[in-house]
C-alpha cells in the first residue's frame, strides 16, 4: 500500500474531485438511512418496553444489523477519503479536509460536496464557520486574536 501524501494543494484536492462526489454522495446516503434506522430502531426499543412480540423483537434484530452494516459502510467510505488524503469532518454536510501549507503554517483545505468546485480553507485550530476563500489573505498572529473577541 502506497504512503498517503500528507499536505495538499487546492490544485490536488480539486484533481481528487470526481472521485470525491461520488465517494461522499456515498457518505451522505449512508448517513440519512442511518439516522433514519436508528431513529425507527429507537421506537421499537420503546415499544417493546410494554408490548412484547417475537414480530418486534425480530424487528429490532433486524434494525441492529442494518446500522451494523451502515457502520461497516461508512467505515469502508472513511477509508476511501482517507486513502486519498482527506479527513471526513462531516458526514450529514458532506465536508472533507485537506491538510495544506499557506504562509509556511499548517491548515486545512476544505472540500464540500454540495459546491465541489470551491475549496476554502481555515487555521487548524478553526472551525467550518471560520473557512475563507483561497484568494483571501493569510491571517497573522493579531487578526486571529482580534476574531477571538
């Protein structure tokens, strides 16, 4: 098995594209059946609290080999990223990071599925909300300080 590259340029990340989408259409479908199971799993378990039924019990059994097997996917997909350098930050979203280097300083490239030709990007110690455009100028020191207040 080949070493994964560990730093990335937006011109990588955005060659990774195609492969991306449909990986992390993937992730995204997976995600929603699984809340949706799991959800459905939740209100058998109550309902057999006061009503007892083989029917509900192999219901039940039914509900937590699926999730088994949504885990077992979205396992295989967290792989998959991976093995092309990104990190899944959020499955729901369908968000991907990127290690990247900007001003000699680490940062992360973040790829979305829902605008896959625009990547952003944000300090390490930032958050989704505090992504910028690639054209944005690099925050020093004392702009990071000042957003903090």
């Amino acid at each position: 098995m080949n070493a994964v590259k560990s730093v990335f340029s937006p011109e990588e990340v955005l060659n990774r594209v195609a492969l991306l989408k449909r990986i992390v259409r993937d992730v995204v479908d997976v995600y929603e059946r699984r809340q949706k199971v799991k959800g459905l799993h939740q209100e058998f378990l109550v309902i057999s609290r006061s009503i007892r039924s083989q029917e509900i019990d192999e219901t039940i059994n039914t509900l937590r080999s699926e999730l088994k097997e949504l885990d077992r996917q979205m396992d295989f997909f967290d792989k998959e990223i991976r093995e092309l350098g990104g990190i899944l930050k959020d499955a729901r979203k369908g968000l991907v990071y990127f290690y990247s280097e900007r001003d000699s300083r680490k940062i992360f490239l973040v790829w979305e599925l829902y605008d896959p030709d625009l990547i952003s990007w944000h300090e390490l110690e930032g958050t989704f909300s505090d992504r910028l455009p690639l054209d944005s100028p690099p925050l020093d020191a004392s702009t990071t300080a000042d957003r903090g207040k």
